[in-house]
C-alpha cells in the first residue's frame, strides 16, 4: 500500500503515455519551427558557396537542440505552479515521483530524443543529397561522441530551467537565464575570492607545475585524426585531465541530481 | 468521511479558521454558506489537499490531503470556482485524464454532456464560459469519486442549466458519497443541500441537517412584521421570517433567510443547535 502510493509501474506509464499524447499540442510548433531553422541555416551556408564543416553542423545541431531542451519545461509544465491552471496536474492521482519522472521522461530524454533525431535525419538528407557539400556524414562513431557529450551538458543546464520553471511563476525562460548569470557571477567571484586569499602567484605555479608536461604528452597523431573539435578525445588520457574531467562529471550529477530533488519537492510541497 | 478536529489556518497575518471542528459522513450533500471571505473555498482546498494543514486537523477517508497520495487524490475531486481550460476538446480531457480514476466511465461523461447539450468534439477554447463549466461538472460527477467538492458550481451557468444541474447532481447522491457544495447563491440549491454548514469568524456557526433546522425554526411569510421574529424580510408577499418552531410547524426552509437568521442571531442559533 505504502509503496504504492510512492511508485507504480502502471500509472507511470499512464501519465507518460497521457503527456506524450499531448506533447505535440503544447511543443509541436516550436520543434517543427526549430526543424525549419535549422534547414534554413544549412541552405544559406551552402547558398554561399562553401561546404559546411562537420564541426559546425554539430555545433549547431547542439545550438538547436539546446533552445528546444532549455523552453521545454516552461512550454511543457508551465502552468505546474500556477494557482488555477495547476490544479489539474497536482490533483491527477499520481505520486509525485511518477509525476517528476515523466517530467524527466518528457522534457529530458523524449524532448532531445526527438530533436536530435530529427536534426540528425535533415541533415543527413540534405547530405544524400549534397554529398560532395559536405565533409562527412554525422553518423559516425567519433560525430555521435562529441555530439553525446555536448547533450550530457545540456542535460545539466536544463535541469537548472526545469527546477527555475517550478520556482518562478512568470516569465520562467529569462528570469532562469538571469539567476543562472547570477550563479556564474557568483561562482566566478568566489573563485576570484579564494585565488586572493591564497596568492595569485601560488595560483599561477600551482597551475604551470600540472601543464607543464601536458604538451610533451598529447598524441601529435590524434590531433591530426579528430580536428579542433575533438579536442576532448586528444587530451583524455592526460591524468590532470581525467581529474578535471572526473570532478566536472561528478559536480554534473550533483547539479542535475540537486535540480530534479528541488523539483520533487517543490511540486509535492506546493500550494494553491 | 471527513474529519476536522480543531483546525486553524491563517493566510500570513490572516486568521482564516480558529479551532475548527467538522465531521462529514457519507450519504450527504452538504451544503457549505457564508460570506465573501469567510474561508470557504479554503476549506474545500484544504480537504482536496490544496492547502497544507497539520496532519491530525484534518482527515479525509483516513488519509492527510496533503500529502496528495495517489489512493487519496483517486477518490477525490475539487472542482474550482473558474476551472482552467485544458488544451483539446472536450472528450480528450475524460479520454486523457479519467484513465487515473478507477470509477470513470466515459459513457457516462457522454451522457451528462448530451444532457447539458454540450458537443464532446468541442475545442474548450471554442465553448463559453458557461458550456465550459457544464463540460467540467460532467467531467466531475462521470469520474464517480466517493467525495466531491464543488466550488460555486452553479456560477455562470444560465436558469435551465442551473436546473438541470440540480437535477443532475441530485440524481448522483448515493449512500457511498460524500458532496460538498459550497455557494452564495443558496436559491441555486434549496432542495439539493443537506446537511447545512455556515462559516462565519473563523468558526462554524451552523452544521444541521434540514430536519434539525425545520424542526427548530419555521419560515413564514405575514403580513405584519413579528417583534419575536429571529429575522425578518420585507417582500412584495409580506414579510418573511424566520422564527422560532414553538407551534412545531412544518415549513419549508428559507436558505437565504435562514443565512440571515444565523448571522443575526449567533448566540441563538449556537444555544439551540447541537454541533456535529
């Protein structure tokens, strides 16, 4: 009984299904729009004359899929934490862990799923077409590499929208952009604060003493292979590197774990 | 069953309930009145979980609203003063939503919609306010939960509507349900509400069922005005009043003058009629 009332297998699948069928009245214009754009993008560069770079088509495959993934909770869930237009959701029997994870389900895997996939799709259409236009097809290993690490960030960056879309009631998309200015001004000035504190200098040698051995280390070969872009793959075997990366994957689970925990309770907690 | 053992609830500084104590049992509609203001539409959103209160304050089918447990929410339905529009017609929200509610049936919901003449394929954006309303209480009486609190439901719907609504409602109260009404416009429901409750100043003022009521008080229309009368009302008939049932007479009760009776005459009503 207890348990039930926290996570059934049933009525999560019946408010996913129950959102997925609604998803495409609330955010099927704005996806099909971004869709277009991105088309739009491609055929101006190649009108120019050029070929488009893989790297730039990833990249803004990554712009895309970020300005669908970062509306997608306020144009999805908007009205959660609305006095009147919320009701309908909080008072739908289910638990509010199914609820946040078929929020989860729909703004995070279904939403860049879709996107993603439909960029990917375009642009391999226009590359059957066009082939001598473009450098490569993105589905490749080391493209889908780079792509999923760039969609791992966005990931964390919209869990940051998705707790701001519980916790501001109007104007959700800015006043998000704003505190998370904020955050990184904050964070920035802590840095500055502690790099103060201890010495610019002591800062300054700690840092030549890791890198000083980097470039003796970097694999000529690699960078030749994977370009500027896959910058990543050249340097990942650098053991100041891994720690980076590792503390950086590490504060990611934090932050996106932190977001998703905020918005479980803000939406068990909430009244109207 | 509903439970409220001394509940107080302040909206910052304020003070909405003090020491409220209600019990709600099964096979009623109750009928919630008071002024603007009093806390009426506080009271149902506490008791739908809306609104926090402290766990032992109040209880619903053995449940604390607030925690919004699934078994509790299943059973359970608030309909608001001005409902928002969901987005789709009007038989996508039953299809899409009366899924959760184990006592839903979508045939039903068609049938209340054909009898308030409201066309299941409508877009809601594309219905009036008032067709909008019908499509929601259909909705609400067709997911068939043990309790169902109805918040000014008669508001914007036009005189047939209110009628057929009477008579819709009227036709769903069994000994398993549990309706809450609560309105300004008691004419809209004489005949439907019973028992009667009457908030005023934080607390109860009246919690009685009609026979309890009609039993103490009678309703009569004279021509002269009555010094002893507990409230009195000039109308092009006479006056209306409300009295005292020394002669136990069977009369028919006067929700809007018995409304104004309580108010006047607090101490009264609070001498002569047990609180349940």
């Amino acid at each position: 009984m207890i348990m039930n009332n926290i996570f059934n297998f049933k009525r999560f699948a019946a408010i996913t299904t129950k959102e997925t069928g609604e998803y495409f009245r609330s955010y099927g214009v704005s996806v099909i729009s971004v869709l277009g754009i991105y088309l739009l993008f491609f055929l101006l560069f190649l009108l120019e004359g050029g070929s488009v770079s893989t790297l730039s088509r990833i990249n803004l495959i990554s712009l895309m899929t970020a300005i669908i993934m970062v509306v997608a909770p306020s144009k999805l869930y908007g009205t959660v934490n609305h006095s009147r237009k919320g009701l309908n959701y909080v008072l739908l029997p289910v638990s509010t862990l199914e609820k946040t994870l078929s929020m989860f389900f729909m703004t995070t895997v279904f939403t860049t799923f879709i996107m993603t996939a439909g960029l990917l799709i375009l642009d391999t259409v226009v590359y059957l077409i066009m082939p001598l236009r473009l450098n490569e097809m993105l589905f490749t290993t080391k493209t889908m590499g780079i792509l999923g690490i760039e969609i791992i960030s966005l990931v964390v960056i919209q869990s940051w929208f998705v707790l701001g879309n519980m916790l501001f009631k109007n104007q959700k998309v800015a006043k998000t952009i704003l505190s998370l200015l904020g955050l990184v001004i904050f964070i920035g000035l802590l840095f500055l604060l502690t790099f103060h504190t201890i010495g610019y200098e002591k800062v300054g040698l700690f840092f030549e003493e890791q890198f000083s051995d980097m470039a003796l280390n970097i694999d000529g070969s690699k960078v030749r292979i994977f370009g500027i872009g896959g910058m990543r793959e050249v340097v990942k075997d650098l053991p100041i590197f891994r720690k980076i990366m590792t503390i950086q994957y590490i504060l990611w689970a934090v932050i996106v774990l932190g977001c998703w925990t905020g918005t479980y309770r803000l939406i068990k907690t909430r009244k109207y | 069953m509903i439970q409220i053992n001394d509940l107080s609830f302040s909206y910052s500084r304020n003070k909405v309930f003090d020491s409220l104590t209600l019990s709600l049992e099964k096979g009623n509609v109750y009928g919630l009145l008071g002024q603007n203001g009093v806390g009426k539409t506080t009271l149902l959103k506490i008791m739908a979980g809306l609104l926090k209160s402290e766990q032992a304050a109040c209880l619903v089918n053995g449940f604390h609203p607030y925690k919004r447990q699934p078994a509790f929410l299943e059973d359970i339905y608030y309909l608001p003063e001005e409902p928002a529009y969901p987005g789709g017609t009007v038989a996508e929200m039953g299809k899409n939503n009366g899924v959760f509610y184990p006592g839903f049936k979508m045939e039903k919901f068609y049938s209340l919609l054909d009898r308030f003449e409201v066309k299941p394929e409508k877009r809601f954006k594309d219905l009036s306010a008032g067709q909008q309303k019908k499509a929601h209480i259909s909705y609400a009486l067709s997911l068939n939960t043990g309790i169902l609190l109805l918040d000014e439901p008669s508001n914007g719907l036009d005189i047939p509507s209110k009628a057929l609504f009477r008579s819709i409602v009227a036709g769903h109260i069994n000994d398993e349900r549990i309706m809450v009404i609560s309105t300004h416009q008691v004419r809209d429901l004489e005949n439907l509400i019973d028992p009667v409750i009457i908030l005023n100043n934080q607390r109860v003022l009246l919690h009685a069922a009609i026979q309890e009521i009609t039993e103490k008080v009678c309703f009569v229309t004279k021509s002269d005005s009555d010094p002893d009368a507990l409230y009195s009302e000039e109308t092009p008939l006479g006056y209306a009043m409300v009295k005292a049932n020394n002669q136990e007479l069977d009369t028919k009760v006067n929700l809007e003058a018995l409304f104004n009776a309580v108010l006047a005459h607090k101490e009264w009503f609070d001498e002569h009629f047990k609180r349940v």
